[in-house]
C-alpha cells in the first residue's frame, strides 16, 4: 500500500511561505524547520503533509500540479487567505458556474478554493 506523505513545493523565501502556509491551513512544523527546508502537518487530525524546499525555481503557467482546498464557507476562507497575502487569479477559462476560485500564494504558486457546501 502506498500513500501520499507529503506534497512538495519549491519556494524562494521559506520563511514567508512557512508563515503563509501554516496560518492558512492551520498546520504546524513537523520539526524545526532547518534553513532549507520545512515539513508541515496538520495541527489537529491527518492529512498530507506540506513541505516547503527553499529553492529557486520558474513557475509554470498554469501549474502542472496545484492544491484543491475544501470549504464550507468559500466567500469567507477566500478573504481570509486574501488577507493573508494570497491573490486572486482571474482566468477567462473559468466557466462562470465553476464552484473554484483560482488563488496563489505570495510567491505564485496556485491553488484553488473549492466550494463543498452541500
């Protein structure tokens, strides 16, 4: 049986993705952080692990690969990430009923807020 452990992403200042990412999904370090490189983990319950590799890399656009965040609560989550340095990615390739919205992280890479509300 395999699993996924952890997703990987590249970063150019770890520091501020570290504060970026742990507030957003409320995860904490799994250790302490060393200069180059940090694991994230749930701070309550499981999921995937979030490391962050301090290393300098060229976004592609769009992701090959990008995060799918589910809420209940899609207009409130969407501001407070906003709040927290994310911003919105306006696409003309976003149907207008999609139940998504395209966000970033203060260094580019994208994510997407997934409305679960029943």
């Amino acid at each position: 049986m395999i699993r996924v452990g952890s997703i990987v992403m590249r970063v150019d200042d770890l520091r501020r993705q570290l504060a970026f990412w742990t507030v957003a999904l409320d995860y904490v370090p799994r250790d302490e952080p060393s200069g180059d490189f940090a694991v994230l983990r749930p701070r309550v319950g499981s999921g995937p692990n979030i490391s962050l590799d301090l290393h300098t890399s060229v976004a592609q656009i769009p992701p090959r690969i990008h995060l799918d965040l589910y809420t209940d609560n899609q207009p409130a989550e969407v501001a407070r990430l906003l709040a927290l340095g994310a911003i919105e990615i306006l696409s003309d390739k976003r149907p207008a009923d999609a139940d998504y919205v395209i966000l970033a992280d203060p260094e580019g890479n994208r994510f997407c807020v997934v409305d679960r509300a029943d």
